[in-house]
C-alpha cells in the first residue's frame, strides 16, 4: 500500500471510528424489547402509568430522582412516581447516570455530543455542559463501548420525553469505582452545575437482585434506609461488604455526595416494591428483582443551630482532644468564647471506622458549656465505650467523626408525636431508662414499633412493649447532626 493510500486509510478509518463510537445519533438499544417501538404505543403506555401514579404533591425543589431501568411491564409502574413529581418542570439540562451492565471499565463514561433517540423523538445531548466533565479527571472520560448495549440511561428517556420540554441530556455510565472517583466526579458535576437550579439528576438503579423474595424485602428495606439517611461513604461500603444492593449504587454514591454539597439533605422514597409482587410470584426460587422511586430535594425545616464555622470548629476540638488523651492521657486545656458553643448543651460523638461503628458516648442533657462537652464526649467514646476496645493513636488518622447537637428533651404523651427519621428518644421507666438518637431509625430501617421495642429491650433493659406502658416515660429531641467528610465536601 503506498503511502497515500495508507493517509487516506487511515483517514477515512477514523473518521468511520468516529461515527460509530461518537455518533451524531445514538440509536437505541433496546426499544421493542425493554419498552415499546412503536410511538404511539410507548406514548400511550407511558401516559397509563403516569395517570395511576399518585405520589403525594410536592411544590419545592426537586433535584433528582432515583427511577428503576428494568423493563417497563415489570418497572414503569413504579418510574412513573417520580416523573410525575416533575412533570412540567423546567429544567433545561439532565445528568442521566446509570450503571453498566455490558461492558467490564473503571471510571465515568460521559457520552459528549449529538443526540440519543428514542421512538418518541430525538434528544440533545448538552455537550456544553459535557465538555466541563471531560478531559478534567483521568477516572472521568468517554468511553464508547459504555453505551454500546447499555439500556440504564436509556430506559429513562422516553419517561422524560413525556413530562418535560425544552431539555438537553448528559448521558453517564459509571463502571467499578472507588469511592474517591465518585467523590472526584460529584466535585466535577458540583463546579459545572454552579449556581445553576434548572439541572435534574436521574439516577437510573434497580435494587435487590436473586432469589428469594423475603430476602428482598428484608434487603431492600435496609437499603432504602441508607439512601434516606444520605450517608455517601456508609453506602459505599455497605454496597462492597453486601449488605445492601443497588446496581447503579456508583451513580447513587455520586449522587448523593453532589446533593449534599449543594445542600440538597432530603432523601423521601416514592414508590418501592419488586418484581415479585408485580407479577404476583411470591415463589421462593423465582429471581426477583426490587424497584424505587425516591426524589431529593433540600430539608425545609427548623433553622440550623450551628454554621459551618461553628460546626468545623467542634470536629477540630473533638479529634484534637481525642488525640491529645491518648498522647498525654491528660485532657485538652481549651478556652471558648463563642457564646453559643460556651451554652449548656447535650451532644454525643460518634466514631466510625471503614463505615463501621467504633464507638459512641453522649450527654442527653446539657451539664456544661458545649465545647467542652464535645471535648469529654470524643475521649470517652474514643476510650470508654465498653462495646469496643480503646482507639490506638495509631488508628486516628483512620476515624471519622460525628457530632449530633441535641435539642431540650421534650416529654411527650404518645408515640404518635414520634417522627422517625427527625426524632431522637428517651425512654425511662423508674432507674432504668434508654435513648436513641433520630438517625438510627434511617440507619436501621426499622418501623416506628420496632425502634421503639428494640430502645425499650437493648438500650433501658426493660420489656420490649414497655413503651405502651402508661408507667412509661416518653421524651422527643431533634439533632443537628455533622461529621467530618460533610465539612470537607462543602470547602
């Protein structure tokens, strides 16, 4: 071959390389198998779903979505819940971001221009907003045998098609990722959204998948959970230890460090239910596949007690004194003139290892100025908690702080005054008496019942039911609740 032929080869070889792996328009994959390909049938299946769909109204801001991808006869029904809450919206970008189920990479895919079509039209895709991605993060590029087969982001579109206008996409796929990638890739999205309020995240994740229905209710009950309790790094490893299960759980990780950046701290589920129930085989041995549909959307509630200065003062304090005892076995000497951390408040600190619990002690009432509570509170959960053995000096550089500021207790007359998720409890029945702080109960999943049997039986040592006592004090606080790793995502 001569060498212009060879050139003009080699040109045209690109430029075919281009084309398929770039594409103006990418086609779809699976249109006529996870979902109708004809137009008017897809529309018409999607507006039924949308018709029965009856999520409670919500008039705030909405900034993302977690919607199933199976197929539409098994999970459009559960989608719907979501699209609905949005429908008419005007956002003018939306971050797709699946999982990959075809193609074995490390990393982010961003698809970066052209369109994806579906049966109902095509869809821009926002390169604009793509480009800011790219080329920033070696974790973080296109990778186009990503999106070859991919069906994740895809499933999602024409549900967008329906009850939005005037949108661009940004397609991602998201292979094995270390929780620094997905911390890496929110920081991106994080800086190229800026102050921007007309951008939607979808994250695109089933739930649970084996053989065991019970199995999944118990499973995905607990990973609900965890998304509600917003905890990023918690469910990063509770994805890699199993104790949870999300397909697209990367995308959710990701998603939930960028909300949380941006303020963003409310987690509510939608919809949930699996395979199972949608085709009515509750058989043991038959695989079975759990759907969500969550929405997040920024907490509207009480003013916050401390601000972030306050709040990164108190995690200096807590790991300076910690370090402090274990080198000196002396306390902190430490003076404090901020008149709301010098005022009589209770608190605990929480300390976590790898995602793990690794200690926890707390005052319910406060007996000193708050600093120095937090101060006591960090050297006694890092050396007296009887659960565990004492930290080594060695192992600081590996914990993670918490620390929960906690409201006056308030004595309530019924349990119904409880508002999981919101509330901490003080149960006390004569000398004996138990508390729990309000995020156990996101943490644990439990139902209102069994948080309260489980404080009655494990933590005041009294019958499971004594809650339903009469003779049975009842006390309500809130938390503001703050670690380490919120603080540095907001720098």
């Amino acid at each position: 071959m001569s060498g212009n032929k060879l050139i003009i080869f080699t040109f045209t070889f690109l430029l075919f390389g281009f084309h398929v792996f770039a594409q103006d328009i990418k086609e779809p994959n699976v249109a006529g198998a996870f979902y109708p390909d004809n137009k008017q049938e897809l529309s018409a299946m999607i507006e039924g779903f949308l018709d029965s769909a009856n999520p409670a109204s919500f008039k705030g801001e909405i900034f993302g979505l977690i919607c199933p991808h199976a197929g539409y006869v098994y999970s459009g029904s559960t989608a719907a819940y979501g699209y609905k809450l949005i429908k008419g919206r005007p956002y003018k970008t939306v971050i797709v971001i699946g999982p990959s189920h075809q193609y074995a990479f490390a990393g982010v895919s961003v698809y970066p221009k052209g369109s994806f079509r579906t049966p109902l039209g095509d869809i821009e895709i926002d390169s604009e907003f793509s480009a800011k991605l790219l080329n920033r993060d070696k974790d973080v590029y296109f990778e186009p045998l990503a999106f070859a087969k991919e069906h994740s982001v895809e499933v999602q579109l024409p549900f967008l098609q329906k009850v939005l206008s005037g949108f661009k996409i940004v397609p991602v796929v998201m292979g094995d990722c270390a929780f620094l990638t997905c911390n890496k890739f929110s920081v991106l999205l994080k800086e190229a959204i800026g102050s921007r309020k007309d951008v939607l995240v979808i994250v695109s994740t089933d739930m649970y998948h084996g053989y065991d229905y019970d199995e999944c209710e118990t499973i995905d009950k607990l990973t609900l959970a965890y998304l509600k309790n917003m905890d990023a790094e918690a469910l990063y490893y509770g994805l890699r230890e199993g104790k949870v299960q999300l397909c697209g759980g990367f995308p959710a990780v990701s998603a939930v460090i960028l909300a949380k950046q941006l303020g963003h701290n409310k987690l509510e589920v939608l919809n949930h239910t699996n395979s199972a129930v949608v085709t009515g085989k509750k058989i043991k041995g038959q695989w079975t596949v759990g759907y969500s549909s969550c929405y997040i959307d920024q907490e509207k509630g009480e003013p916050a007690m401390l601000n972030n200065a306050q709040r990164k003062k108190l995690l200096q304090l807590a790991r300076n004194s910690i370090e402090t005892y274990l080198k000196t076995n002396k306390k902190l000497e430490v003076r404090e003139t901020d008149p709301l951390l010098t005022k009589d408040m209770g608190a605990f600190v929480t300390l976590g290892e790898h995602g793990q619990l690794r200690g926890c002690i707390g005052s319910m009432i406060g007996q000193e100025p708050l600093y120095l509570t937090i101060r006591d509170m960090a050297v006694e959960a890092a050396t007296a908690d009887p659960r565990f053995t004492p930290v080594g000096l060695a192992e600081l550089k590996d914990i993670e702080i918490e620390i929960s500021v906690l409201s006056p207790l308030k004595r309530v007359n019924s349990s119904d005054e409880i508002e999981l998720g919101k509330h901490g409890v003080l149960i006390k029945q004569g000398y004996r008496s138990g508390v729990f702080l309000p995020q156990v109960a996101t943490e644990t999943g439990w139902t209102k019942e069994e948080f309260l049997s489980s404080l009655c039986a494990q933590k005041a040592g009294l019958p499971a039911n004594a809650w339903k006592d009469k003779a049975t004090e009842i006390y309500i606080f809130s938390a503001e609740v703050f670690s380490e790793k919120d603080i540095l995502s907001r720098q």
